[in-house]
C-alpha cells in the first residue's frame, strides 16, 4: 500500500506540472495543449505500446548527510494494456560493483558530471534488465515544503516511540567540542551517539490522531533508530504509508487544480526540488495516463533477503564486510555477486504474469 500511495502522489504532482507549464506558455500554445486534453486519447510516451518505465528516487538533498544518495528506489512498471502497475522496490545497500558501491550512490555519482539521471537509469537497467524511459528524484525539501503549503497533514500514530539518534539538520559534522586530534580515536566509539550527542536530538510522538507541519512529519517518516518495534524498516515503512495517505487526501480535499496559488506555491516548490528528465511537451501525455490509470491494479514488489520465519525466500543475500564490499554492510543478489540474471528473471516474471514468487532455488510463476 505504502508504494501505491507514492505513485498515486507521484502522478498527481504530474498533473500538477502539466497544468502549470500549459498556462506559463503562450496563448497559442495553452489552447493547443488544452484542446489535446480534451480531445485526444493516444498517449505518445516511449515504450507506451506495451508497458512504460518510470524510475522513482527519493534524496535528502540541501545539508542532508549524502545529500544525492539516494534513499528511496522505486521501479514503476507501467501496463497500459492489462491496466495494471507494478512498483518495485530496490534496496539502496544493493551492491553495484561498476560503482565499487553501493546502487544508492549511482545517481550522487553521475551528479558530478550532471548526468544523475542518465547514470542511475542505467545501474537500474542493468540491475533489473528492464527499459527505463523516465525518472524523477524529488529531495526531502520539496517534501516538507508540500505538506506545509497544505496546511499540514492529519496523521494516526499507531504506536508510541521515541527516537535518541534522530540526526539535525546542518550538525552532520560538528565535532561536538571534541578537538582535531581526538577525532580519530572516537572512530571506536560504540554508537555516533556516544561520540557525537550534539548531532542528535531526542523526538517523540505519541500514539493517536495529530497534526503535523512538515518539519514533524519529515521526523515521523525518517526516523530509524526509533526504541522498540518503531526501529524495524517495516514500522518506518507503515510511517511513511499513514503520511502519503494523509497527504493524498489533503491534496485532493484541497481542490489545488482549481486553485491557482496554490498551483503556483506547488509548482515553485517542485521546480526547485524535483529533477526529472520528461520533456515539457510529454507533459499532457502523463496527464492523460493518469486519468486512465486512476482505476489501475497496484502490485506492490520488493526485492529482498526474504523471511526465515515466514519461510519466505528472496532474491538477495548480506554477504559478511569484507574488502571486496569496502568493508561495508550490503546486499548481493543470492545466486552471486554481479550475477543479476535471476532478479532480471524475476522482474520479467512479475511484468508479464499474473503472480510470481522466489522459491528455494528458483523463480516461479503462479497464474492466479
């Protein structure tokens, strides 16, 4: 559901591009596209024939720590014909060895030479052996920003946590008073807690209905080093669902595309917080899948290490540090490291059958 919610957001920020580029061009222009609207029914994007790729990446952005790493990877697989979209998720530890890193770093990589996009549209064809025509990455900023212009979001706690470790914005490498030459030696500190307080602070929520601005609701999906169940990624995933959900109906209850400041404070936040490379001209396209998707089945996928108790098998393994990762905690496919022919089989399961699951040793399809 969580990763419905973001590409049911995900296509409405669409719409709301393609509404503000019509009326920020000329007359001759608006009228064109507008009558394209409401009149046309083919949709002209790459690959939209049979199924469409829509890369979605989520980044800290400004003085986040790593800012361009990117913490959310979402393959959308769009199929017109069986009126279905399948969203696939791939863990940011996955190891790229082309990168010597992990695949989070492949956009922050290809940042450095202003081809972000380009770079980690590739790692992800590789990886899942499927065509991507379109991404956008959009930065925690543009996040909080949108909640804020909406007046905040109402959102039900489930559980009670609290959060010790929750990082400060702009502190990421404050030295805490400790001097130059102690900072080595506090490398063999238990927690970055302990060596570093002062780069933390301590959030709490309480469980029950609340309001929350942006700022708050940043902290709500971000944290992860929440005390007990609250700290495991599936609690800060259902997190997340509860504030999308939260956002989706306070976007729609709103009336934005009839409201033209707010279309303009939207749109001047995602001009300065989303990179994307659909063209302006591709823009009605997009809109008028939306409207076609809107009752679109949504299959929710993610690629992982599967679950022993469950007894359920996934397609990647954590493999134990040594040099040959860095030295860094990461996941591998199961059946070898580079070796992506089985994800790629499993990704080509799932776009092209009804069901499929990862077995022992094989992917198998199961036709519901």
């Amino acid at each position: 559901m969580l990763k419905k919610r973001i590409f049911i957001i995900f296509l409405s920020l669409i719409i709301i591009i393609g509404i503000i580029i019509v009326f920020s061009q000329n007359a001759k222009n608006a009228i064109s596209v507008i009558y394209n609207l409401a009149t046309g029914t083919d949709i002209n994007l790459k690959n939209s024939a049979g199924s469409i790729n829509v890369l979605l990446l989520g980044i800290g952005g400004g003085s986040h720590e790593g800012p361009d790493l990117t913490d959310t990877i979402i393959l959308a697989n769009i199929n017109q014909t069986k009126n279905e979209v399948n969203l696939i998720s791939v863990p940011r530890d996955l190891w790229i060895p082309d990168l010597s890193s992990k695949i989070n770093a492949a956009y922050v990589e290809g940042e450095k030479y202003k081809k972000g996009i380009l770079l980690a549209s590739k790692v992800m064809e590789k990886v899942t052996g499927q065509s991507i025509k379109y991404t956008v990455v959009m930065d925690f900023s543009g996040f909080e920003k949108l909640i804020n212009i909406m007046g905040g979001v109402d959102v039900n706690v489930q559980r009670a946590f609290d959060d010790y470790q929750y990082p400060i914005s702009g502190k990421e490498n404050e030295p805490c008073g400790h001097s130059q030459e102690e900072l080595p030696s506090l490398a063999t500190a238990s927690s970055d807690l302990e060596a570093f307080p002062c780069r933390y602070e301590h959030i709490r929520f309480e469980k029950g209905q609340q309001q929350m601005n942006g700022n708050t609701a940043l902290e709500f999906v971000r944290s992860r080093h929440a005390t007990g169940d609250e700290g495991t990624d599936f609690a800060r995933s259902q997190r997340q669902h509860e504030v999308i959900t939260s956002m989706k109906n306070k976007m729609l209850s709103l009336g934005i595309v009839f409201n033209p400041i707010k279309i303009f404070e939207i749109y001047n936040v995602l001009k300065d917080n989303i990179n994307t490379d659909i063209k302006t001209e591709e823009m009605d396209d997009f809109i008028r899948l939306a409207q076609k998707l809107k009752n679109a089945k949504i299959v929710n996928f993610v690629l992982d290490v599967g679950d022993e108790n469950k007894k359920t098998y996934g397609v990647l393994i954590n493999p134990p540090i040594t040099s040959d990762y860095d030295y860094q905690w990461v996941l591998i496919p199961r059946v070898g490291n580079d070796n992506f022919t089985e994800i790629k089989d499993y990704i080509n399961c799932i776009t092209s059958e009804d069901k499929c699951r990862v077995t022992e040793s094989a992917i198998e399809s199961v036709n519901q």
